[in-house]
C-alpha cells in the first residue's frame, strides 16, 4: 500500500526520503504535530506550494448563515467551520538572495521524520544553490504536550563550501483572510469538485485585527472573529546562535508580522534561529488580554530554557507509550503505522481538555473541525483504557452541551435533551437533517461512553456530582420520542420512529436496531444509576433530583420501556433487519459495482441511495460489538454474513467494526484484511481524502481491532473478560490496559495468554473464555489457550443467501443502478448467487 522506497519502515518514525509536490496534501496531514488544542500541519517551513497552510485551533471557530433552498421548522440555522489560526510555521531561507523553492531547487539529500517518542517532526536535506554551493539545512518543529499553549521551531543553516549571505526570515501570516504575501488566493480555497467532507469556505473577512506590535525579537498579532466573536492571541519569540556576523530587521502589519535575520555567513560556519510560539483564544476574554498570556507563556518558556521544553516533552511521551502501546511482534510495518495512529490519538485528544475531539483532530479543515458521535464511539474506549483523565475531559464537553441540547430537544417537540450530530459550539451545525438530526443515537451514544468510563475507571464521583445529568436527559428523549404499541399476544412493545442510524445510506427509518438497541441500553443506566445514587449518595441524589426535577417514578418507567423495547427479527432470513422495512429494498450488488462510482455519495443522488439494501458503514454489526452481550453467537455470525457483502466501506469508520466481528465469528483472514485497510487509511490515503486531516475516529478503531477484535477484550456491565483471536502470521501481540486503579500487561500468543497487573493497583478480576480468574499487584498469570476461536475460510457474498425469500415470500434479488446517457434495457434482476449486471446498458 505505501511506498516503501520513500517511507521506509522504521517502528518508532514515519520517514520520508523525497518530496512529492503533488502529494503535498497527504504529506502535510501526515506530518502534522499537534497537541488536542493546537495543530500544525507538516507544511514545509517555506510556507509555499502547500495544498492547506494549516494552523488550527480546538474549538476555534467562526459562524454563518446556514441558507437552505427551502426553510423549515427546526432546521439547523448556523453553521459553523474551523478558522485557520494565523501560520508561524514560515521560516525562509535565502542564500545570495536566492530562494529555497521545491519547485526549482537541486536537492541533493532530504530526509523528514516524524518521531513518535518524542513528538518532534525534523527535516534534514542539503541544497545545491545554482552558483554552485552546497547548503545544508536542518529544522525542526515541536508542539508541546505539557504546554498546551505552545510550539517551537528552529532552523540551522551551513553553508559548507564558501563565504555566502544568507537570511532567514521567520513571519506569522493570516492565511485565513484574503490574500498571501505572494498574492492569490490560499490553495485551500482552489479545491474543485462537490465533496460533503470539506469545510465551507468563507468569502468574507473573518478575522478583524486588533492589537498587533513588535519589542525586539517578539512579535504579537490578535483577532477578534467576525461573527463567532472568538479571540486570539500569537506571540513569537526569535534566538539566533551564530558565530557569523548578522543584523535584525522587522516589519509589522495587521496580517503579518516578519523577524528577517541577515547573516554573512562563513563556510562551515553554521546559523541557527529558533522561533517560540504561543497561540491562546477565548470565547469572551478580549484580545489584549490573550496577548498578556502568550507573553507569560513565551515568558516561562525563554527562562526555563528550549532544552527544558524538549526533556519535558520526551518524558511526557515516554508515559504516554507506557500506558498506551500496542506492540506486534515481527511485523514492523504494522507496528510503524500503529504507533502513527495512537500518536495520532494523542495529538487529537491530549490537551483537548474540555474541548471535544474533531473529527479530524488538530490536522486539517475537514468536516469543518467538528465534533461528532464518533468520539464516544471510536475514540473515548482508548482514553478510557489507557489514559482514563483525557475521557473525563472528553464527557466534560457534553455536560457543558446539555443547556444546547435541552433546546434542541424542545425545538423538537422531545423531552430531556438531543445532542447535535455535528458542532462546535453546542449547536446543531448540520443542514441535512435526514443524515444529520435524525441520527438520534447519538444521545445514547454518548451514554454509552460515558457508562463505560466509570464502570472502567470506578470514577463515580464525576458521574454522581455533574454527568448523571447525561444519562437522565437522554433517557428522557428516549421516553418521549418513543411510543407503545398493543401487540396481538396481549404483550405491549416500544417502538422509535423517524430516525437514522449510524449507516447514513438509509435515512429516516423506524424502529432501526441500532438506535433501539442502544436507546434500551441508554435508558437502563440512567435507571440504574438513579437507583444506584439514592442509596450509596443520598444528598448527590436529592441535588440532582432537585436541580433535574426528577420524578420518582422516571426510573420505573425507563426500564419498562428499555424491558420492551421492540427489536428488528427477521425469521425467513435468520437474521436481524437493520430497520423495519430494510429487507423490503432492493439488494445494491456491490459486487459489479464499478471502482469509478465509488464512494456512492459522490456519484448517486441520496434518494437512489435510500432504495436500497446497502450501507455507508457498519449499523447493525457496530450493534452486535457495542452490545454483544444480548446476541447470539448464531445470531452474530448470520448478521455478519448478511451485511458484509452490502457494506460499501465508503465511510473509515467502517472497517474497523467489520475487522473486530470478523475475528469473533471466525472469519480470521477478513478480520486482518479490514484491519490492514483501517490502519492505512491516511498512510496509504485509501479513501483519496487524507489531504484533508487525519481520520481520528479509525484510528481510535485500530486500538479497538487490536484490542477488542485480535485481543478479544469486552467489558459488558463491567465486567473484563477475554477470548483472544489473534492472527495466524503474528506470533504475538502486547498492550496495557487500565482497569480501575490498576494497570495490567497483556500479552497473547498463539498458546497462551499472559496477564501482568503491575505493582501499586488493587486485585483484578477477569475471565478468559469463561474461565474466571483473579490477579494481586505484582503478579503475573499465565492462561493456556487451546485454540484462537473458529476459523472460517474465505468471506461472506450474497451467494450464500441465494433462494433466500422475505416475510412476504419474494426473492431477494440483486442490482445495480445504471449510469448511462442513454436508456437502459431491463433483462430482468439478478438473483442472489448470480454473477451477472442487472441492466444491459
């Protein structure tokens, strides 16, 4: 999948040996460094040829009129898109006045890496000026992770075979509004072609300059944003180390601000300008006062000294990979591209700190630098489990969201609240409600992760004193949005209608399992937590059930709607339908489906889309991992096969799931097939879109294959237990995991299983296959394995469902729609198990 000669495998970096303009895009996502506040994409210092010159923000945001074609009640109203943050990533260099520009220079050696242990991106390479001398250039580039607020950067410039004139000049550039210093438009702002994946694009101006000067080598530029009325400080600080003689000048406007160096520099006489940079905003703080903490920031950092900051930083990343490494063990490659996208975690989520986490993390301006359900899904089970305090800040986010999801819900005609499918600031920011409103799940998605964090970390206190307010209010919904239904046999169901699940390939449904299943779930936990909080925290109960208005009878009758909430069976097929009326459709045979017309959504109309049985991503798969525990094996394996074959994989957050059932249900060579194409998204762009940010969500599903599908780890009403199926070409696989206040070891190979709870926790429970164990501290457990589960051979096709018949008796047949400019000629369908077009075009 990658190009091994330009990024050669090395376990702990991401290395590339020679720069591709074209593939500028994917470069920059790839090389991003960025700490869940602050981002900087991996653009060359330069500054030019970047496909985005991307600075950006957590949470940074500007607003505008959403303007649908036809207006109803209750469609979203404002948007809202990431700003890109003013760009101090330019240090220039120049040598005799000429340039350094990849488009025209003679690069004799260039090497960039990215290394994962201590977090700092580098680039090495030597330049043949055209009057012959040879120049080499070393930078660096570093987002701190202890210091949210700051970055640094440094530049050393040698020229090795003669006396030369060099400058370098170091600029902070609003790239946001108008023009570059070279003139015309940013190259972000060029991309053509229909994509509901990229940002809006704001014509107007979006930042209004406010303070801006310069002391010395310190430069300072702030904003107020237009609309948004955000704020936003950036200070650089300059240090120059050079036995050569030079002079400093400086210029300063609204829009940029330039620390020009000039040296006249001796052969092998080496010049080196490090750049100390603070960014800091503000919902409500005026901009000066932004500016007086970026002066603190840069402050501290000048007194406790560059090398402080680098020490501080390899530390901090050394107990990160403690807590959080997942290790193959003789497959480097894999083992390269794991640790990318763990650090790829970390840089999303670390300093989010009561920020969500995008769905492009700090990388790029994809989806617009909004939060969605995938968070709670794919991402918060690997803070759970491995750095627990970053989930806590993560569900922070939404207890903060619940005065604009209250609205929301009202806005609705729902009680409790509705938390919105896309946002930044609490409000739902998406104008397509069919796949956006209506995935109501996400009330219970975030229940869902919000009960797995203290059933995993013991963390009652967080949930009794402020996030019980979650689980109450979403039940609510459920309540209210739901109906009963007298059924034949005297037995009354519950029934949730006019929404959309997790595959948005089929919008507007009732009674879709996923949404059921999880709603039952979600009102559970909030019953047994009311419960739970009435007898083991009295006076935190009678707070929230004064601040909540709390009836005494809520819980009761969540549970009796929970206990009879209806769920999707189809007995002619075997298998559970994805909503009422999904096996109705007709079958989408992906299998003649042309490579050129995928991804769907980009080449069908929603509304031929929605006729048929074909998916985005997983929806009743992703139902039988997050709630497994109320399926059968049978059940599991039959759902498996049927909705393999219909998934289209167009969505990243797909192959994660189809990889972790896969392993369970024995399909062990799929399981590792949907697992490669996960973990490669973004290093091998396989979806075409990596230019755009990093895919935060599949990577937070690669921990998940790793550990919940080869691994085998669930935790179902918190209980930890094991059933391992790891790979037939990997000897071993190794991770930590944090349950409570213990930290284990887990090692697995193909005959055993090795437990290892590290000193200064408590004892832990588990089972393996069943079989219940217990471990002190300081003990290491050794479990043989006899097997690593059922192997099937081959994956599922729609084959094997051939003659199959509805409820109704109809034959289940297969299609795909045709592209054509002029009319199609009907043979008739294609059958389930045949192998032939539907249309003769």
């Amino acid at each position: 999948m990658i190009d091994r000669d330009r990024f050669p495998v090395d376990p702990w970096r991401l290395v590339e040996r020679s720069f591709d303009i074209d593939e500028a895009g994917v470069t920059e996502t790839l090389f991003t460094v960025g700490n869940g506040y602050l981002g900087l994409r991996g653009n060359q210092p330069e500054g030019r040829f970047g496909h985005e010159q991307g600075t950006f923000i957590n949470g940074f945001h500007e607003v505008f009129p959403i303007r649908h074609a036809e207006q109803a009640y209750g469609f979203a109203e404002v948007g809202q898109t990431i700003i890109n943050a003013p760009d101090a990533k330019v240090m220039r260099v120049y040598v005799d006045d000429e340039p350094l520009s990849f488009d025209v220079a003679e690069i004799l050696e260039y090497e960039r890496s990215l290394d994962l242990r201590d977090g700092v991106l580098r680039r090495h390479l030597l330049w043949r000026t055209p009057s012959g001398k040879e120049v080499r250039i070393d930078f660096e580039r570093m987002v701190s992770f202890e210091e949210k607020h700051l970055a640094l950067m440094s530049i050393e410039v040698t020229v090795l075979n003669a006396d030369a004139p060099v400058t370098i000049s170091c600029q902070l550039v609003n790239r946001q509004d108008g023009e570059d210093v070279y003139g015309g438009r940013p190259a972000s702002k060029l991309k053509a072609g229909f994509d509901p994946r990229r940002a809006e694009r704001i014509e107007e101006r979006v930042l209004q300059p406010q303070e801006f000067w310069q002391d010395g080598a310190r430069s300072v530029l702030s904003y107020k944003v237009t609309h948004s009325e955000m704020t936003l400080a950036v200070a650089a600080d300059h240090i120059v180390e050079t036995a050569n003689e030079y002079t400093a000048r400086t210029l300063i406007q609204p829009d940029i601000a330039k620390n020009v160096f000039r040296v006249q520099a001796k052969a092998g006489v080496p010049v080196k300008v490090t750049k100390l940079v603070s960014y800091h905003t503000s919902r409500g703080v005026p901009a000066a006062e932004l500016v007086d903490r970026c002066r603190r920031t840069l402050d501290r950092t000048g007194q406790e000294g560059v090398a402080t900051q680098y020490a501080v930083q390899r530390a901090w990343l050394d107990a990160f990979w403690d807590r959080s490494d997942v290790r193959i063990a003789g497959h480097d490659d894999l083992q390269q591209a794991t640790r990318w996208c763990l650090f790829q975690l970390a840089q999303a989520a670390a300093r989010a700190d009561g920020l969500g986490v995008p769905a492009k993390g700090v990388s790029g301006s994809g989806y617009s630098g909004h939060y969605f359900w995938d968070t709670e899904v794919y991402v918060l089970p690997f803070l759970t489990y491995t750095s627990p305090h970053w989930a806590r800040n993560a569900l922070r986010m939404r207890v903060h969201m619940l005065p604009d999801a209250r609205r929301r819900a009202f806005q609705l005609n729902e009680a409790g609240a509705l938390f919105p499918w896309r946002t930044i600031n609490g409000e739902e920011a998406s104008a397509y409600y069919a796949a956006g409103t209506a995935q109501y799940h996400i009330n219970a998605d975030v229940s869902f992760a919000l009960a797995k964090y203290v059933r995993a970390t013991g963390d009652v206190d967080f949930l009794y004193r402020e996030a019980v307010d979650i689980a109450v209010e979403t039940a609510r919904l459920w309540n209210s949005l739901g109906f009963w239904r007298d059924e034949v046999d005297g037995a009354d169901s519950f029934h949730i209608h006019g929404v959309t699940g997790p595959d948005e390939y089929t919008t507007v449904v009732n009674d879709n399992l996923f949404t059921n299943v999880m709603a039952r779930f979600n009102l559970r936990f909030a019953a047994r937590t009311v419960r739970e909080m009435e007898l083991a925290a009295p006076e935190a109960y009678r707070l929230m059930a004064d601040r909540l208005g709390l009836d005494p009878e809520e819980p009761e009758i969540w549970e009796k709607a929970a206990d009879a909430m209806h769920i999707p069976f189809s007995p002619a097929l075997g298998i559970h339908p994805q909503d009422a009326v999904f096996l109705e459709r007709e079958v989408w045979d992906l299998e003649n489906t042309p490579d050129e017309q995928r991804p769907l959504l980009l080449h069908f109309h929603p509304l031929v889309i929605y006729r048929y049985q074909v998916l985005k991503q997983a929806d009743v798969v992703l139902a039988l991992f997050l709630q497994g525990n109320h399926f059968r094996e049978a059940e599991k394996l039959a759902d498996f096969q049927y909705y393999d074959p219909l998934t289209t994989g167009d969505s990243t957050l797909s192959g994660v799931v189809q990889s972790i059932l896969a392993a369970e249900v024995g399909y062990q060579d799929l399981a590792l097939e949907y697992f490669l194409d996960s973990i490669f998204v973004d290093l091998a762009d396989l979806h075409n879109n990596a230019a755009d940010g990093v895919h935060v969500a599949s990577a937070g599903g690669v921990w998940a294959s790793l550990v919940s599908g080869f691994g085998g780890m669930r935790d179902h009403y918190g209980e930890l237990t094991f059933d391992p199926r790891l790979p037939a070409a990997w000897p071993e696989l190794s991770y930590a995991l944090a349950w409570h206040a213990s930290h284990l070891d887990i090692t697995l190979r193909r005959d055993e299983m090795i437990v290892r709870n590290r000193a200064g926790g408590e004892d832990v429970s588990f089972s393996v296959r069943g079989v219940a164990y217990t471990i002190s501290p300081d003990e290491e457990l050794v479990v043989p394995l006899a097997t690593q589960g059922p192997v099937r051979t081959g994956r599922p096709t729609l084959r094997m469902f051939a003659d199959a018949r509805r409820e109704d008796g109809t034959l289940l047949s297969a299609s795909v729609p045709t592209l054509t400019a002029s009319l199609p000629v009907v043979t008739g369908p294609t059958l389930i198990g045949e192998n032939v077009p539907h249309f003769d075009a």
